[in-house]
C-alpha cells in the first residue's frame, strides 16, 4: 500500500485566521479577497470561513460568534461541523 501524502497544512494557523475574524470585525477587509475556502485543509475551518464571507457580503452585519453560529445553522451545517 502507497503512503498517501497530504498537503502543507497548519491547522493551528486556520483556527488563528477564525480566531481573528470573530474578534475582529474588520480582520475580513484584509484577507476576504486573498483567502478562499478552498485554501483551509480542514473541512470544519474550511465551512466556517464560508459563513465568515456570507455574513460579510451583506450589507450591516458583524462578523462574531454569534453571527456566524446563525449563519451555520440557516445553512444546516452547525450539526455537520459540531
């Protein structure tokens, strides 16, 4: 059986990038058109960032916890990522 390697990743470091959006509501102006879901590895970091950008590309809402949490579950995935 091949080993299977995986891809650079720094769990750590996507969970800081999380971490700074739900502190800092104007931390997405810097990264939002950088940084694409696709560029997290993992899936639960990955689903959350998406949430950050939906909440962001409309008009007069705040990035928090409590905002993104509204966000997974009108999308039916605050049950998938836990």
């Amino acid at each position: 059986m091949a080993d299977e390697k995986l891809p650079p990743h720094d769990i750590e470091a996507e969970e800081a990038v999380i971490g700074s959006l739900l502190i800092d509501p104007d931390a997405i102006l810097k990264i939002a058109a950088s940084l694409k879901p696709e560029d997290f590895f993992s899936e639960t970091n990955r689903v959350i960032y998406q949430a950050c950008l939906s909440i962001y590309q409309r008009p007069n809402e705040v990035i928090n916890h409590i905002t993104v949490a509204h966000e997974l579950m009108r999308e039916d995935k605050l049950e998938q990522i836990g």
